[in-house]
C-alpha cells in the first residue's frame, strides 16, 4: 500500500448562499483546491465527491458526473459516495484507497451540499434519510430529537449537563470568530444557549448545527510525487471506517458511537499513535453532544467524562486537545456532504501553518478528523501527520 | 335458531375533556345554566391523532382481548360511524388488519346516525344465530362534531364501543331484537359538508321520543316483559335529560336509568353512546340480571334489545371499565379543543 | 406524498401490530423486520413474530420543531423504549403527563394516527405508546 499526501485544499465560505447553486459552490472549491495544489487539471486522474441528498435537496443526482462535467474535466473518471453527514470524509476514503491500491497517483476530492433551496421543514426530512426512514422519520423523529435521545440518557448515567453541552457550542463559535469560511463568526455564551428554545429536549436550537450550503475540496497525491507540487505536503497517517445500525434505537449503547471507537482503535493502530500522540481534534459537533460523544469515543477522556472533560479547559488552544480550532459543524455550519471534507482541510491548514493566527497551534504534527453518518451508523476517521 | 349473544367488550373513551363552562364562555353564554338544562358537564375530546378508527380499533382489540378468543374467529366487522376518517375505505377493514381476523371475514360500514353501531351488533346477531358465522364484531365509534356556537357544540364527543356477538360462552344473551324505523328529517348532515343540521325542538317528540318509546313498548310486547322485570334500562343519551324522562314516561324508575348514563360526564359520542352505556352496566350486572338497551339514531330508528346476563358474566372481565375511562382524563381549553379537532380554517 | 402507499401497506403488520422477527437459533427479538440476524447472520433461522406491547422507557425528548406532517402534534416526545423481551423501537408516547415521562416509565401500546400527508391522501396509521396509568 503506497502512502498517500494531501497537496492542495480550497473551499467556499459556508452559509446561507441565495446566488450560489450547487455547481457554483463545487467548482469554486474545486478550482481553489487546484489553485492551492500547484497542479494541472490534466494531472488529475480521477474526481470523487461526496454529496448527500442534491436529489431532495435539488432534484439532481449523477453528482459524480455533475462535477467532472462543471469542471470541465470530461471524459475523467468522477465517483460519488453517499453516507449521509458522512459523505465527504468517505469520499477522502475512497480518494485514499484509490491511490494506495495504486489505481491512481493524482485524485481531487470534494464535499458538497446545497441546502437551502428547500423549507426548514423539508430540509428535516430530508436529513432524516441519514436515518431510519421507516421506523424513525415515520415516528415524527428528526436529527435533532435522534441525538436528543443520546443527550437525555447521557445525563441520566452520567450527570452531563446542559450547560457542559453549551460549553462545546460556545467554545467552537469562540474559535469561528476567526475563521473566514465559517457561517457565524459571533461570539455567544452559555446564557445565549441556554435561552435559545427548546428543538428537542434537552437540546436547544444552540446546542444544534445550521443547515448550509458550502463545499470543500482538496487534492490527494501519492506521497512519492508530493513534493512535484508543493513543499508542504501533508500525509494522510490513517484512514478507517466503521458501522452501526442505521437506527439510534437498536444501537447498544444510547451514549456513545461504537463506530466511532472501532474505527479510531484501527486508525490508531494505522498510524501508530494513541490519542496522547495527537495534536488537534475536528469532531463531527452535529449536535453539542455529539462533540462530548466523540471526545469519549475517540478515546480523550474516559466515557461519561467529556461533559467535564471539555468544562476542565482540556479542548481549549493550549488544552490537552485542542478541538474544533475551525469552529467546528456548530459555528463554521454543516453542509452535510462537504463537512467531512472541510474537517480534514482544517487538520492540514494547522498542519501546515495556515491557519488563522489566533488560533493556530505551534509546530502542530498530528491531527485527527472525525466525520460521523447520521446517528453514527457510519464514521470515517482520518489522522494526518505533517510531511515536511 | 340457536342461542346468542354477547361474548366480550371494549370501551376507548379519549383522555382528554373538555367542560361546558369552557364552551360557554367562548360563546358568551351561561356555562352553568347550559350544564344543568343539557345533563351535560363536560364531554370527551379525541385528541389530534384520534379518529374514529382509532378509537374503532382501541375498544375492538379490548373486545377480543375480553373474550379471550383467537381473533380469526370473527367471521364479520361492522364498524358504525358518523364521522369515518374516509368518506369511502372502510373503517371495518382497519380493525380487520389491527386484529389480524382476516381475511376470512365479512366486513362493511354502516351509517344510521346515533345507531350505526347496534344496527352492526343486530347484523351480527342474525349471522351467528343462523350459524352463517361463529362470531361477529360491530363496532360504535365518533368523534362527532358540532358546529362551533351551536347548541350540539356542548354536546358532541368522542368515544366508542365494541362488542362481540357469538354463541359459546356468553355473558349476556339477547333474547329478542326489534326495530322502528321511519324517514324523519330530525337531524342530518349532506355529503361534504363539514357540520351537521338539527331541526331544534324537532329532535325531540317526533323523533327521539316517538321511536325510543314505541321500540321500547314493541321489544317488551315481544319479550312479554314490564318495565319492573329489569335490572337495568339504556337509552341512546343525546343529553343527561332525555333518557331520564324516556324511562319515566314507560315506568322505568331513575335507579334503573342511571348505570347506563354516561353521557353527563363524556358528553354524546354518537354512534358509541348507546353502546357505551351498556357497556357501563355489564360492568356491573350480576348473573340473572334483565336488561333492556333502546338505541336510537336520527333519520330514524330504534333498534331495541332484551338482554338477560348469564352466569358467565363473572368469568370474564373486561379490560378497563367504563368509570375507569371516564376517571382517566385531562382538561383541555377551548383552543386546544378545536385545534385537535380541526376547527381552524388551514386545518 | 410522504410515503408511498405500497411502503404503507407493506408495513401494517409492522406498524398495526408490532410484527417484528425472533431468531430462532439464538432467540434475539427484533424490531422492525429483518431478514439477517445480526448476531447468527445466515446461521439464524427467522421468523415473525409478534412483540410485546408493553416495555419500558430507556431515553425519552420532547419534540418542538417538527418535520413536515408533525407540525401540529407539537410539542410530542418521542422514546426509545425497551419491550418486555427486550427488543428496542422508537416511538411517540402520548396521553401521560410531563412528570411521568421519564427512564424507567412503563408503556403500553396504544393505535393511534401517525400522520396524514393532506386532507385529501391516506391516513398512515400505526403505534404509540402511554405511561400506563
């Protein structure tokens, strides 16, 4: 298996984009990602990109050849993958297999989604399809009320807080204030969760990611050609994914993602490092608990402990790992096909130097990204090592 | 013909009330003046996900589970109702699936005001007595509407009851049914429209009166019984006043009157009424008790029945009992009230 | 149209009576249907079968910004819970009051509507659960 680089990364700015279209949002970043690569679009062998729902969404689907054709890169082969919020870090998967396997030396991955064409309402059905359409959308059950559930009993076994999950939303918009592409660069405080009304309880409209438009993208190159394009290439050290059923109800645990913990065990082992080994953290912080989840899962903090774990300063820049330095799903919003994508880039920019000064991290070497499907029926994590 | 009669019960009223105080006040009326002319303090409400299938289904399934029987048994559903969730689809083929009796039954719905659901139990009665089938379910159930500001506003509720008819282990068997049937324009609604018309003081003498009296006195000529052989008497209870003077008017004191009055508390649920205050008295009946039940429903007719409990009444039980359901409740206003029953213009 | 009325129909066993599916080889019950058993894969011997009506709250939210077709059913809660044979499904649980909605509640099943798409289509009808009083 050859190891694999990321030489170029772009994006959009994520929000709510009344004059952008899909295509528009794609190439933008597409175009970006190569810009920053250094690299020719005929170098590029391959295109996959991970998208959701653009057939609920926008009634368009065949996104593997919506991208190679706006693009303008036909007749190259263009893949898309689908698992729900999870669709862009499984694309950067795929991407990666593709190289290691040999298949391809030059691939461009993309996350995408345009959201904000349809009502709030319909949106929500939409996204319930990251879940058990038959048993949970038809009960009235959103994404929301699905991770209410994991909230309520987390409190209940382990005395978790509302405010230690408002801390998690408060923290990541403290550090979006900084960051360009996200959609809410505002500060907020406990107080404004805690007043923020009741989605599904106990989570408030606060404690829960936006819906956005936005894509992201980056250029993966086997690591032996790196340096042809760039002299800060960034090594993907391991890349694992995972499963669990579709339904938060057959789950065996309410409070925590097995998949997550099964796919980190095997990240680990990849890349040979343990969680004390990594340097920063992009969690897939759909809902506040989520992040408070990932943190156990991922093995920072021993379960039922993140609540107090993240209260403690230990996410803080500085802390034991800094988490979510972009502003995470929360602040930077989550166009749910392209935040796998986006999470990943944010890993290298810090990697790299490239992020914003206040909140970049010194000589940064190891960084994980952390992309969740749904309720956790699907995780994909990533750890990146610098390469210069 | 062989002996038949009734095998189980079930009774769904909704949890949630609604007092005539609350309506009055809405309408600017005298909330405890209406009370006391109607009999009526408060009545039962569906709530937004309640129809009359639901409440179809609920007392169906306390019915079977009552009698103790392998629903496949049922060889017909009659599910009587004035306000069917589908204009065409029958309810009856709902229960069906909800019980899992099919598919080798027969099955249809029935309108006939206030008594779609005891025509349903004479239907039934006449194919296990032939021995066309072994038993049969019909089915009272509402969630009858009044037309806000109307004096049925007070009135109409939501409920239902199911009873099954068969010929092994009956708890109380039907000795006779008889009939009275006429065409009087005392109460209607028409095809698609929402709310139903009364002809005011009509309703009462030429319709409700005229046919629940002269069934009465027919079933008793047939039966060879007085008012004094019975332990109990039902009327269809439109209101807490017009069963009390029926029974009066055929010699029936207020004592034999009472236990199958439900309407004062639960308001009139329609199709389930009459069915429902029976109900309330075999929850009580002992073993040799006579009763009479007088259903009447507007159009009009009267389906009479001279019921005798068996000895079996105390080795079956029924799931919750009539005054459980009427104690179990909550109190809604009247915004809740027309929200859950679609009275807002958008729903 | 939310859901199609095929998938409706195929799913009134399910939804009327909670017809789920047992292993008969390592006696797991499931909820909805399956076709592979998780624990036996193609070892498991599958049948239908009906599931209790009656379990216990594990989780339990209460819903205020709803998707299309529950908009006026707001506020409801929705459960996890766990049938007596250990079986998990989600649910709404309607008819109890605020207090007793809570982990360890006991629920029964109740035949209520979930939802209608408009006046004019079909009423998809299924179960719910309430505290037993």
């Amino acid at each position: 298996m050859r190891k694999v680089s990321i030489i170029g990364v772009g994006q959009t700015t994520f929000g709510e984009h009344w004059s952008l279209s899909l295509r528009d949002l794609v190439t933008e970043a597409g175009i970006k990602a190569l810009e920053n690569a250094n690299v020719e679009g005929k170098d590029v062998q391959a295109l996959f990109g991970g998208c959701m729902a653009s057939g609920r969404f926008i009634g368009q689907e065949h996104i593997g050849a919506l991208m190679a054709d706006q693009m303008g890169m036909n007749p190259l082969p263009a893949y898309r993958t689908e698992a729900a919020c999870a669709s862009g870090g499984v694309a950067l998967r795929l991407a990666y297999m593709a190289i290691a396997g040999g298949m391809y030396d030059v691939v461009a991955v993309g996350g995408m989604e345009k959201m904000t064409d349809v009502s709030t309402e319909d949106a929500a059905v939409a996204l319930a399809g990251a879940g058990d359409q038959e048993s949970e959308l038809f009960n009235g059950a959103t994404f929301p009320a699905i991770y209410a559930l994991m909230a309520r009993r987390h409190m209940h076994d382990f005395g978790t807080t509302e405010e230690q999950m408002a801390l998690c939303a408060v923290k990541n918009h403290g550090h979006a204030v900084h960051n360009p592409y996200a959609q809410f660069r505002k500060a907020i405080t406990v107080g404004d969760v805690m007043k923020s009304g009741y989605i599904a309880s106990p989570l408030k409209l606060l404690d829960c990611s936006p819906l956005t438009d936005g894509a992201a993208a980056m250029v993966l190159c086997a690591s032996d050609k790196a340096n042809e394009y760039t002299d800060k290439p960034v090594e993907i050290a391991a890349s694992a994914q995972a499963s669990d059923t579709l339904a938060l109800h057959e789950r065996r645990s309410l409070t925590g993602l097995h998949a997550t913990e099964v796919a980190a065990k095997d990240a680990y082992k990849q890349a040979k490092i343990t969680p004390k080994d990594i340097d920063l953290l992009e969690c897939h912080d759909c809902f506040s608990i989520a992040q408070i989840m990932a943190l156990e899962d991922l093995g920072f903090c021993k379960k039922g402990t993140g609540g107090r774990f993240v209260e403690e300063g230990n996410t803080d820049l500085g802390g034991v790992i800094p988490t979510n330095l972009s502003g995470g799903l929360k602040a930077v919003g989550h166009p749910v096909g392209a935040s796998g994508v986006r999470e990943a880039i944010d890993v290298v920019r810090q990697l790299r130097g490239d992020a914003p000064a206040p909140v970049q991290i010194k000589d940064a070497e190891i960084g994980l990204s952390h992309n969740v499907g749904g309720s956790g029926a699907t995780v994909v994590v990533h750890a990146f090592k610098r390469g210069f | 013909m062989s002996k038949a009669g009734i095998i189980g019960y079930g009774v769904s009223i909704p949890h949630w009330r609604i007092k005539t105080t609350e309506i009055a006040r809405v309408w600017g009326k005298d909330g405890e003046h209406i009370a006391a002319g109607l009999g009526v303090k408060e009545k039962a409400v569906g709530g937004f996900d309640e129809d009359s299938a639901t409440i179809a289904v609920e007392a169906s399934r306390r019915a079977v589970k009552m009698a103790g029987i392998d629903a496949q048994k049922i060889g017909a559903i009659f599910v009587g109702s004035e306000s069917k969730p589908y204009a065409v689809k029958p309810t009856a083929t709902i229960v069906t699936d909800a019980l899992m009796a099919g598919p080798d039954l027969m099955a249809a719905d029935y309108e006939f005001a206030c008594k779609a659901g005891t025509a349903g139990v004479q239907t039934c009665l006449g194919l296990v007595k032939s021995n066309m089938i072994d038993v049969g379910l019909a089915v009272g159930a509402d969630t009858a509407q009044g037309r806000p500001g109307d004096a049925l506003e007070f009135s109409a509720a939501s409920g239902g009851a199911a009873f099954l008819v068969g010929r092994d282990h009956v708890i109380a068997e039907i000795n006779h049914t008889y009939s009275f049937t006429t065409d009087t324009p005392d109460f209607w609604r028409r095809q698609h429209e929402e709310f139903p018309m009364h002809a005011g003081r009509f309703t009462g003498d030429p319709a409700y009166f005229k046919h629940v009296i002269s069934c009465a006195k027919k079933t008793m000529q047939i039966a060879g019984t007085k008012a004094t052989d019975y332990a109990h008497v039902v009327f269809h209870q439109p209101n807490g006043k017009f069963p009390v003077r029926a029974g009066a008017m055929l010699g029936f004191s207020k004592e034999q009157v009472q236990t199958g009055l439900i309407t004062p508390v639960i308001g009139n649920t329609y199709s389930g009424a009459s069915m429902i205050g029976l109900a309330a008295v075999l929850d009580v009946a002992k073993s040799g008790d006579r009763i009479l039940c007088v259903s009447y429903g507007s159009g009009a007719g009267s389906d009479g029945f001279d019921i005798t409990v068996t000895s079996e009444i105390g080795k079956r039980k029924p799931v919750v009992k009539v005054q459980d359901l009427v104690a179990h409740k909550e109190y809604i206003d009247y915004a809740t009230y027309i929200k859950n029953r679609r009275k807002l213009k958008s729903l | 149209m939310r859901e199609a009325l095929p998938l409706m129909w195929r799913n009134i066993p399910e939804r009327y009576n909670l017809l789920g599916t047992r292993c008969e080889t390592c006696g797991k019950s499931y909820f909805p249907q399956r076709k592979v058993c998780p624990t036996c894969r193609r070892k498991g011997k599958l049948a239908e079968a009906k599931m209790p009506e009656t379990g216990k709250i594990v989780s339990y939210s209460q819903v205020f910004v709803a998707p299309s077709g529950f908009e006026h059913d707001t506020p409801y809660f929705l459960a996890v819970v766990e049938l007596d044979n250990k079986a998990t499904l989600l649910t709404q649980i309607v008819d109890s009051k605020a207090e007793a909605v809570k982990e360890g509640a006991k629920v029964e099943m109740v035949f209520r509507k979930i939802y209608e798409d408009s006046p004019e289509g079909a009423i998809a009808y299924g179960y719910k659960f309430r505290v037993i009083p």
